[in-house]
C-alpha cells in the first residue's frame, strides 16, 4: 500500500499532503499523524488530498475525527484539491456541509506543497 503524509507548519498554518490510499490499512497511520500536530486558536489547516488515488470510510473517519480536533481547538480546516471521486464521497455523506472543502486549490493563495 503506498501512502504518505506530509505536515508544514508555518506561522498561524499547517499544510499538510495526503497521498496514495487512504483505507483500513493505512488510515491509522493517518490519525496517528494528525492527531500529532498541535492544532492553537485561529489556526488554519490546509489538508491537500489531491494526491489521494482512493478513500474509504475509515479514512473519512479520521478526517472527522480530525475536524472535530481542529475546531474543538478553535482552528479551521479546510480540504483542497479533492478529485471528483472524492467530492462525491464528501457529498454523499454530507460531509462536504460540514467541513470547508475548497473547490479552486489553495485557500489565501499559498504555495502547495
């Protein structure tokens, strides 16, 4: 299974880089590595997932599990660079109500990663 992640922190932001399959296999990876970025007030999180080939609802679960992290923090997150798939996913479980995805790449502009 190939996956990785990678997390930028820089000032009042954290990029992060999802890439490869996110499933049973690999989504407690997932978590593990998100639930190990320190997440203050006001703080955005960029997740790219334009890199992700495949998601299941274990990786949805952690998405959410990472969303609740964020906001009971007092940060936002935001997703950007879903593929149709995975905006589907998003709709049909109306997640894509709940959580912020960005529709046209990177939120302010900023460089991906």
């Amino acid at each position: 299974m190939n996956f990785k992640i990678e997390i930028n922190k820089e000032e009042n932001k954290v990029l992060s880089m999802v890439s490869g399959e996110v499933d049973a296999f690999t989504a407690p990876s997932l978590r593990e590595e998100l639930l190990a970025v320190d997440i203050q007030e006001d703080m955005l999180v960029e997740l790219n997932l334009s890199e992700v080939s495949y998601m299941d609802s274990t990786g949805l679960g952690v998405i959410v599990a990472f969303y609740k992290n964020v906001t009971a923090n007092k940060g936002k997150l935001v997703l950007v660079g879903l593929s149709q798939r995975l905006q589907r996913l998003f709709d049909i479980t109306g997640l894509s109500g709940v959580i912020h995805i960005e529709k046209e790449g990177a939120v302010n502009d900023h460089e991906r990663i």
